[in-house]
DNA sequence: GGCTGGCCCTGTACGC
DNA sequence: TGCGTACAGGGCCAGC
C-alpha cells in the first residue's frame, strides 16, 4: 500500500524519465477512474512532484496551457517502464517520445487517475483538503495538537485522513503511534502528546524513505524491485510478537475498520 | 458541518 | 481438489 514513503522512492525515480518527454500515444481502461489518462496525449512533462500519496505530473499542453496528470497508486498500484501495456491489470499507459511506455498497473482498482488544469483539485477532495506535508515547515507540533483538537475522532483515523498531516497510511500510522506511545483509539491528545507524535510521524516516515518503501505484497519501485523497510517495522503487522520496547505482545485489533496492530502496556 | 459506516475491487488464505 | 467465505484497505459518499 502505497504511502508518503512508496511515493517519493517512486517520484524521485520517475523524474528523470519523464520531464521534458512528449506523451505520444495512451490508452486507459474504461473505467472512470481511470479514464481521463489518455487525456495528457500532446503534453509534455515539465515535472514530476508528490503531495501526500499523490503523484502530479506536469503538463504543458499542445494549446500551450499548463495542467496536470495526477495518479494515486491505491493499494496495488505500480508505474512501470518495464511492463508490457496489455499485460494483466494494466490500467493505463502512456507511450513518449522517446518510445519508452509507462504503465500504471493496479489489481486491485482503488487506484486513481486524473487530468486537470493545473491547481484545479476540485474532483479529487482529498487532494484539494491536504494537510502540511510532513517534512515541510508548515507541519509543526503546535499545530497538529489544534489540527486533533478540532475533532473527537480516534487519532488513528484523524492520521489517516490526511488532513492533520500528509500522505500516512496504515503502516506508517502504526509505526508512529508506537514510536509516540499512544494508542490508536485515543480521542484526546494534549500537547505533549502531540510533540511527540510530530517527532514520531516524521521518523517513521523517514526511516521508511531511507529504507526505499515498505514492499508487504504488491509495492515495486520504478524498477520492479521490492522495498527494504518491511524488516524495519517495529509494530505494524507484528502482532503476537512480543514489543521491541517493553516486551508485552503485540495486540491486533480494529480501529474504526482498519487493522491495527499497538502495544496494550507502552501506548496508552 | 462533523462523524460513521458501507462500498468499491481482486488476490490470497483458510475452512469444509 | 474444488468451492465458498473472509479479509486486506484508501478514498469517496450517503445518511445520521
């Protein structure tokens, strides 16, 4: 699945085979997820950014406007160059002008693919409602102790709505409120809290970037290669083995419907 | 306006 | 072996 970490490895890869190529050819399944691929034929990319889990491509188009192509890789999706466009599960592809093809593959179809007018996010709300990007100056501990404060809900699910904060999932919400010694379903957080769950967001989402992703099944980089930074989690998907911080086991439970996996004696 | 829960979607694991 | 069922979960939306 896809998160802040899989994203940048994917971005970073990506830049430097995109910008400054032609889309010349695309096709896109028919479904309306999708559908609006084909819709960068003509553009060139003049670069590749990442906000949150998004990718934006952008595009100058043939009538000399700016826009862009955006991509949200969902649970299992993939950009590869080194995938045949009719394989299994691809949902789009876009060929450039120097013959190389990109091909977006996603099982599971909960991935999505938009082109826009540059800014105009207006179809993609959650896009249009992000919060600070971790890593920026714009995310700081005062203010994502006001961000939790506005509302009751679990502060699991307030992370994963990526309002508070930008482009954590499942994996790296875990990792962080493990790190932060809070537990998942908590519905008040005070300030010391929330400074330590600001430390504990941008290391877990670091580390993970350090480590290239975390590969659990379908996540590949550009390069088809698995991610590093699953040996390195130190909560999610550990549940039943023993804390690496106090020793307790590991529970597993459900938070508001998302597998969760805490420590019942160090995150309270 | 905030919150909750259901839906989408398909491969995998598991029980019978 | 084959079938049916549960489960995984990010984003969106309807309903309260």
């Amino acid at each position: 699945m896809p998160e802040l970490p899989e994203v940048e490895t994917i971005r970073v890869a990506l830049d430097p085979l995109l910008v400054g190529r032609t889309v010349v050819d695309a096709e896109a399944h028919p479904s309306a997820k999708f559908a609006s691929a084909p819709a960068a034929l003509g553009s060139t990319i003049t670069g590749v950014r990442r906000r949150g889990k998004y990718l934006l491509a952008d595009l100058r188009t043939p009538d000399d406007t700016a826009a862009e192509l955006v991509v949200h890789l969902g649970m299992t999706g993939q950009l590869r160059p080194d995938l045949a466009p009719d394989g299994p599960h691809v949902r789009a592809w876009w060929q450039m002008d120097d013959g190389a093809t990109l091909v977006f593959r996603d099982i599971r179809r909960f991935g999505r693919i938009a082109v826009v007018a540059a800014g105009d996010h207006r179809s993609l709300p959650t896009l249009a409602a992000l919060g600070p990007e971790p890593f920026s100056d714009a995310f700081t501990p005062d203010g994502l102790w006001r961000a939790l404060a506005r509302s009751t809900t679990r502060v699991k699910t307030q992370l994963l709505g990526q309002r508070v904060v930008a482009g954590v999932g499942n994996i790296y919400a875990d990792e962080a409120l493990w790190r932060a010694g809070i537990a998942p379903a908590t519905r008040r957080v005070g300030r010391d809290r929330a400074t330590r769950l600001h430390g504990a967001v941008r290391d877990a989402l670091a580390v993970g970037l350090a480590n290239g992703g975390t590969t659990l099944r379908d996540y590949r980089t550009v390069s088809g290669e698995p991610g590093r930074n699953q040996s390195a989690l130190a909560c999610y998907g550990r549940g039943g083995l023993p804390c690496a911080r106090c020793g307790a086991v590991l529970r597993r439970s459900v938070v508001d419907g998302r597998g969760t996996t805490s420590c019942p004696r160090c995150q309270h």
